[in-house]
C-alpha cells in the first residue's frame, strides 16, 4: 500500500510531527510505502520519502500540496489536522479544504484525516470545519470515545464515518532514571517535573505557586524541573513565560527550582522526562497529551487534572493520581504523596509501561490504522 501522509515532521518542534514519526515507523514496519508531504521546516537534509512544501507565506500553499500528492500517486492520502498547522493569518485553516474538495471530486483515493483538536464541547469554528471536511472525506479519526460521542451534538448530525484510534506509545528505555538524573545533575534528588510548551491552561504556575508548601512537608530532598519554551507565535506565550520567571525569581525555594528553557529535540526530551519521579499534568484545558503518552512510554508516574483529554487515559491505566484542575490543596497533597512513597511509584510505573504494552504500543495502532485503510480500499 502507497499512503501519502500529511503531516508536520521531525526536526520541526511539534508534538504532531513526533506523533506521525513514531506511527509512520510502525507503519512501514508493517511492509507499506508512506511518502511524507509536510512543512518546510521539516525533513532533514536528503531524507528519503519526505516532501517539505508547505510554505503558509506562499498564497498557493494548497495548490503545491494538491499536485504534490498528485505526483506521488497514492493508493490512499491521511492527513494529520490541527488548526494551527495549516493556518495562514485568520482564514481557520479553510485552505487545506481546498485541496481535499479536489482530490474527493476527482474521486482519485480514499482521503482520512485525523482529528487532534478535538473536544466534548466545540466552538463554532471546529463544528463547522469538522461538519465540512467530514461531509467530503472517506473516514475522520479521534483519539477518545468521548469525542465521537459529543459529535452529534456539536455538528447537529450523526457522522458515520467516525473511527477512534487512541493515540500510541513505545516502551522507551533510552536512560535509566538515575543516569538522567546524573546527566542534568539531579543526583540523589527526588523529582517533580512539567515540560513542553508554556501555556496558562498546564498550570506552570499553579505549581510553583504551590512548591514551598511542598518541600516543607517532604522528608527527602527534592528539586522541581519545568522545562520548556514558548510556542513559536502564540499570542500569549511571551507574557506567561514573563510570569512563570518572576514567580520562580520571587519563590522562597526557587533554588529547589531548575527551569530549562529549551525547544527539545526527541532525545533531550526522554532525557528529561526519564529524570522525573513523578511528571505534572495539572491542565485546565486540553483535547489529549502527548506528554502524558510519553510519561506512560518511560514508565514515569503520572498526576493528572481529571478533565476530558486526560481523565480516560488515567483510568485505563491507572499510572498514576487524578486531581482537581482548580484544587491546589489536593493537587499539593497528591505531590507530596508520589514523591514520599517509593513502593506507590513504582507500582505506577509498572502498570504505566503494562499499559502501553499490551494497549496502546505503536505496533497495535498502527495495525488498527491498516484495517482501516483496507477497509477503505474495498469500498472506495
């Protein structure tokens, strides 16, 4: 099977562009051909099979990616959706429809588009372009079951063409706990840890906040590591890095505070987060975490806001402690709790790696992703 895959990719900073890395892996694994079309900043020097252009500054941006994939001549095309990858100013990545209209008109290929931004409650933007890239695609992809299920309700039909894929993981064992820490000289030092992008919904702040109350109550010594950068363009990345110093600056304990400001590539990101005994999620908002399918990935305990997003994949693998995302007494309490209890920990580690083994490993995603594009096939 020839499967044209749009997508950002690796070395590009984003979370979607290691997600398609670790699935088209797995995919090629399984004996089929994926020629990847993606962003300019993607592909490294002489990469086989990876087509880097799409430009947003180019006013044809849609037209080089319809004749690209026309070029490439795939048994089935699978895009990888996020507004803000194909957003150029404020048309709502609408231009990307553009391109897909053609391709279902000239009934070429069978068209999936996976959805990453997708909530129980959509604005008027999301139903609307969600409504309109279903009507003319053959099969749209979510992460979660309660995605598919508000729906109906958000576009005020019942798409038929819906399918849950969860979002994957690999058992990753590229450091050991303590030779992360040795690396980042955390040795002997209990961690609490936060990383990727800086943003008011993850909390950053709701933790420093809340360290000194920790560290008074911890019979061990422990550091807290934030580590990350501000999103390239966000409107308010700047200011809230701006808050998140000042707040560390004026900390009684902010010597027991280590920020590494940094965009990662893949490796420093598992060296970080293998150095966390136990990693944050405290999110008011979010559609689904790749931090939290990376902390099940390495084994690292997990404390989890209980909102959509985060709170199925907590329960179905029970790594860690689900916790207000407004309560900081129980979100402290829970901290203090990890980091005291060494047994509790590894407990969670173990189930965390069980989890992905026998649930979410790439290989059963990526599996799951064939059936459906055979599926496809035999009905286009």
């Amino acid at each position: 099977m020839r499967i044209a895959w749009i997508s950002s990719w690796p070395p590009s900073a984003c979370g979607i562009a290691t997600y398609s890395r670790e699935l088209v892996e797995e995919i090629r694994k399984l004996g089929h051909e994926v020629i990847v079309v993606c962003h300019t900043d993607g592909g490294e020097r002489g990469e086989k099979d990876v087509y880097p252009v799409i430009q947003l500054n180019d006013p044809g941006w849609c037209d080089t990616l319809y004749r690209t994939v026309i070029k490439i001549n795939p048994d089935l095309v699978h895009i990888q959706h996020e507004y803000g990858l194909y957003r150029r100013e404020n048309d709502y990545s609408i231009g990307l429809i553009s391109p897909v209209y053609r391709w279902n008109v000239e009934k070429r290929f069978p068209l999936v588009i996976t959805y990453h931004s997708v909530y129980s409650r959509l604005d008027r933007q999301r139903a609307l372009y969600m409504s309109l890239t279903l009507r003319i695609i053959q099969a749209g992809i979510v992460h979660e079951e309660y995605q598919k299920i508000n729906l109906p309700y958000n576009l005020g039909w019942v798409p038929e063409n819906v399918w849950v894929i969860p979002h994957g993981a690999k058992i990753l064992d590229s450091y050991s706990k303590e030779e992360a820490k040795e690396k980042l000289g955390l040795d002997g030092k209990k961690v609490v840890g936060m990383i990727g992008w800086f943003a008011p919904t993850k909390g950053y702040h709701r933790v420093i906040d809340l360290w000194e109350e920790v560290v008074k109550n911890l019979s061990s010594d422990a550091v807290l590591v934030l580590a990350g950068e501000t999103r390239p363009k966000s409107d308010y990345g700047e200011e809230y890095k701006r808050k998140l110093l000042n707040l560390i600056s004026t900390s009684r304990e902010k010597e027991k505070i280590k920020l590494i400001l940094k965009v990662f590539d893949f490796d420093e990101y598992n060296l970080i987060l293998s150095s966390f005994d136990v990693v944050i999620l405290p999110y008011t908002f979010a559609s689904q975490s790749g931090c939290l399918a990376h902390a099940l990935s390495l084994g690292v305990p997990i404390i989890a806001s209980g909102i959509e997003g985060l709170k199925e994949e907590m329960e179905k693998s029970k790594a860690g402690i689900i916790v207000s995302p407004e309560d900081n007494t129980e979100l402290k309490r829970a901290i203090i709790t990890m980091l005291e209890d060494n047994n509790l920990r590894n407990e969670y580690s173990k189930r965390a790696k069980e989890y992905v083994r026998c649930k979410i490993s790439w290989q059963k995603i990526a599996g799951e992703h064939i059936k459906l594009y055979r599926q496809l096939l035999e009905n286009f």
